[in-house]
C-alpha cells in the first residue's frame, strides 16, 4: 500500500533547505505570503512546482524533497562535478564534509540561537581557518 505524502513533513524538509527554522521565515526565503505553509497544510495540497524550484536552486534531491528518500544533495551517487562545494576534495574526504555539512544543518534546524552561537564560537577556537574564512571567504 502506498503511503500517502505527508505535506507537514515537505515543509519541514523545505525549510532544512532554506536552513530556517519557521513556516513563516520559509515564506520569507520564499517571496511568499507568511500564511502559504499553512495553507499547504490545511489543503494537504503540497507545492510541487515551488518544490522543484527549490531542488534546482538548492540543489537538493527532489525525491528527497517530497518523499523524504535518498540523499538530501543532488549528485550524491553520481556527478560529484556539479557542486562545486565538493570540487577540489579527494574522493574519499567529501563524505566527512557532507556529514559536518549536514550536522551544522541540523544544529540550526534544533538548537537555539544562543546554542548556534555557541557552536560557531566552539569552531573560531578550536579551527583558526574557520575564523579566516569569517573574514575574507573564498
């Protein structure tokens, strides 16, 4: 029996994608109405064209996007050329970057402002390129 799309769970996944951590700073991110998401919700009616938009623009996996399948980043399996974020990494290091990636993600996601700044402090200490790349990013 298939499983019906969960609209709150393509929402909750939107915003991970825009990295905020409410509908209505999703809407923002989006140029939508602040009341959009939850519009979705009380239609069950999820935004497929805006979600394959957001998979284009952020380059994450559409299976991902609406069904919560599969890896979040496009080109996990396949073309590793296509994000540049990746380029430049030897073959076996680019997972640890994805998982760190993934992690500071989700510390946003969950975590509160000052714990977000907490970590952000945590990395100017113990990695100084990190404070460099604060300062002049590539």
């Amino acid at each position: 029996m298939d499983r019906p799309l969960n609209t709150d769970d393509i929402i909750r996944r939107m915003r991970q994608a825009y990295a905020v951590k409410n509908d209505s700073e999703l809407a923002d991110a989006l140029g939508l109405s602040v009341s959009a998401p939850s519009n979705w919700r009380q239609r069950n009616s999820p935004p497929f064209a805006i979600c394959a938009d957001i998979a284009r623009k952020k380059g994450v996996s559409l299976d991902w996007l609406i069904f919560g399948v599969g890896d979040t980043r496009l080109g996990m399996y396949g073309d590793r050329s296509s994000h540049s974020e990746w380029e430049g990494l030897p073959h076996g290091q680019n997972s640890a970057a994805q998982r760190i990636s993934q992690f500071v993600n989700w510390w946003h996601m969950n975590r509160t402002q000052d714990e977000t700044i907490w970590l952000e402090q945590q990395l100017k200490r113990s990695v100084p390129e990190y404070g460099e790349w604060l300062i002049a990013p590539p």
